[in-house]
C-alpha cells in the first residue's frame, strides 16, 4: 500500500514539473539581484549548459574563462574568470547572474540574458537596422537559464 501511494505522489510530482510554466521574463522576482526559484520549473541540465557556454545565445566564453572548458579556444578576458563560480555565489545568485547581471553589479557590461523590456537603441540581431515591431525574445529561454545554471554550480576550486 506504501509502495502505491509512493507511486501516485511520484506521478504526481512529475505531472507537476512537467506541466509547470516558465516564469516570463517581466514577472521575474529578484532578491539583492538573487532569483530564489527556478524559472523553468524542472531542474538544469549541466552537460547543456556547458554546451551553452560556448554556443548560441549564451556563448559565456566570449568573454569569461573557464577552465573546465579549457578543450574550447579562445576564452575572454571581459568578465572575471568563472573558475570557483559554484563556491563563491550561491544557486540563487547564479540564476540572477545569468537572467540579469545588472540586477546584482549595477553598471556591468554583462547582457541581461532573460530580459524583454528597457532596452536603449534595441537593434534587430546584426543588420544595423532599430527592431522591427513585436515582442523581444530574451536571449536565453527559463530552461537555457537553468541549464547554464546547473553548470555553474559544478565549478568548483
């Protein structure tokens, strides 16, 4: 009987992270620039994330480096190194971090990666032309947020 009721809360548990809806990136909540909960609603995936730091939207390594990912080329020097990343800032601090930098380090020159709104001069990609008419996407969905994230974490000294 335990095992059945362990089951159907199991049951439970999943239908309820896989139906959770992403945080929208205006309903977003930040503490001292900490997001506390996720913004998917279902865990990160490390092994996405370090993918993610090197490609695509994220790209993190344009302008941090990052030791575990030493096997990639060209690494920045723009941002501090994230070697030590999961010691020295909390989950919550990460997620902040990553959704929007500016949020925690007034004046950084870090990309709000999960943001839509209060640009300045919001440009359509690389054709030098002003965005088209519509709503922005942010630069990382809540799941890529999670996932780079997950990542972090792992970077320890």
């Amino acid at each position: 009987m335990k095992y059945r009721i362990g089951l159907g809360l199991a049951a439970i548990l999943a239908a309820t992270v896989a139906n959770a809806e992403a945080v929208k990136p205006t309903q977003v909540v930040f503490e001292d620039g900490a997001i506390a909960t996720s913004l998917s609603g279902a865990p990160g995936d490390a092994a996405n994330g370090a993918i993610l730091m090197n490609k695509g939207s994220g790209n993190c390594i344009a302008c941090h480096a990052v030791s575990a990912l030493s096997d990639l080329p060209f690494h920045g020097e723009v941002g501090p190194p994230l070697d030590g990343a999961g010691d020295r800032w909390s989950e919550a601090d990460l997620r902040g971090i990553v959704a929007d930098a500016k949020m925690m380090f007034d004046g950084t020159v870090m990309p709000s990666f999960y943001k839509t709104t209060g640009f300045t001069r919001l440009g359509d990609a690389y054709t030098g032309k002003a965005h088209a008419d519509g709503d922005v996407q942010p630069l990382l969905t809540a799941q890529d947020i999670e996932d780079v994230v997950a990542f972090l974490v792992t970077l320890k000294e």
